[in-house]
C-alpha cells in the first residue's frame, strides 16, 4: 500500500501491513502500544492481511520509524531499523550502555562487564556478560532445558569519531537447543542530531539436524517450531526492548 493511497486524515495512524509485526510509536509526547490482537482486530489489520516479505511503517512527527522482514533461509531471520530522529550519537551510545536497569527490563538479572579496553584505533571494545530470564513454552519437553534463564555475551566497538557502535549479542548456553544471535548497529546522521539503529536477529535450532531419516520427522518438526517460536519472542520483545532504551535517553536529556 503505497503511501500516497493513504486518506490526509490517517496520516497520524501507522500502515501496518503484516499483522505479525507489531511495533510502538511515539508521538506528540505520547508513547502508543498496540498489541498483536488489537492490530488483528482493527480495520487495519482486515486491510493489511497482504502476504508480503517486507513490513514497514512511518509516522508522521514520530520520534522513530523502523522496518522489519523475517525470511527463512539457514533458520529464522529478522531485521529491524529505526531512526532516533531527535537523539545525537554520543548520547544514544552512552545510553546503549546504560539501558539496564529500566522498568521494561524485567528479565535482566544481572550485567557484568569482563572486558573493556581502546584499541590502538581508538575504539572502545566491550565484552559484558547478561543474565536474561525467560519463559519456556509449554509443549517444549522438560528434559531439553533445566532452565529458563541463559547467559548473554554482548561484544561491542565504539568509534567516537566516526560516530558508530556495532555489537553483537549471542547466548553461551543451550546452544543444542538454540542459538540466537543478534547484531546491532548505530550510526550517527551527518551530524545533524538524528541516529539510525539497525538491528539483524537469526535464530537456529541444531536438534535434528545430524539426523535425516524419516523416523525422525518429529525431530525436525520441533526444530522448526522452535526457530519459529523464538523469533516470534524476540519479535515481541521488540516492544520492551525500544521503550527501555528510549526511558534511558528520556532520564539522560
């Protein structure tokens, strides 16, 4: 649906046009949540039921757009991008580390940092160690995970000068369970005080994947279910995760 088909007077409202990815606008001061069923519920979801790779939005005076896609190829994908329009890059990098604790933080136990140093390029790497608590779903057998917690390793680079902090995220544990690995990458505009925030998730699950006899066809069923399960997870955290870290710009400004 392109933009120039939208009515002057739904130009405040967001184009949803898959109804599996649901996002959080902010606008006028007034931040906006829509959950996946009142998306599904409205007449925009009725509208924007379209079958379609990639699932974008803009809003009109939003603090923020961003873009996402999921794909099927070597596991589950998902890309988002979104632009902190009026947020300059030191201090979106320096919240970036600061983000925990917020209050849409609550499955972060702890954050440790085990390595920080500047390289000879003058970029500072950082190796931290987080603690996330999860939840398991239900059909998931008991005897693939004793837990629902995981180990996070995060690594970043920050270049200062060149305005730019790439990190990357990926969990240490149930890795024959699942491994998700997410990257993230901010930018700075040209130094006209906007940041562009891009961030690419994958998700694999290796059980089965040693196995190709048809007997174990419900094997490779749960691998599926699993990669599907976790992207649509994180794809939810998205929510949490975007107004977490706009609490922490909001109390550095």
């Amino acid at each position: 649906i392109p933009l120039e088909q939208r009515r002057p007077d739904d130009e405040h409202l967001p184009l949803q046009l898959d109804a599996c990815v649901v996002g959080v606008c902010e606008t006028s001061a007034r931040r906006r949540h829509e959950s996946l069923e009142d998306v599904a519920q409205s007449r925009w979801g009725a509208v924007c039921h379209a079958i379609c790779d990639m699932c974008w939005w803009n809003v009109t005076n939003a603090r923020f757009s961003w873009t996402a896609t999921k794909k099927e190829k070597d596991g589950e994908q998902l890309l988002d991008k979104q632009r902190l329009r009026v947020f300059p890059f030191n201090l979106c990098a320096r919240a970036f580390f600061l983000r925990y604790p917020n209050p849409f933080a609550g499955h972060i136990v702890s954050v440790d940092v085990l390595r920080r140093a500047v390289a000879p390029d003058n970029t500072l790497h950082s190796t931290r160690l987080i603690l996330k608590r999860g939840q398991l779903p239900k059909w998931l057998p008991k005897n693939l995970v004793e837990r629902a917690e995981s180990w996070v390793v995060e690594e970043s680079r920050v270049d200062a000068v060149g305005e730019t902090l790439e990190c990357k995220s990926y969990n240490i544990d149930h890795v024959k369970l699942m491994r998700l690995v997410e990257d993230a990458r901010f930018s700075g505009c040209n130094n006209n005080s906007q940041t562009e925030h891009y961030t690419h998730a994958t998700v694999i699950s290796n059980i089965g994947k040693s196995t190709s006899s048809w007997m174990d066809i419900g094997v490779h069923v749960m691998r599926s279910r699993i990669e599907n399960y976790t992207i649509k997870r994180f794809q939810k955290g998205l929510h949490k995760q975007r107004a977490g870290y706009l609490h922490t710009l909001e109390q550095l400004i």
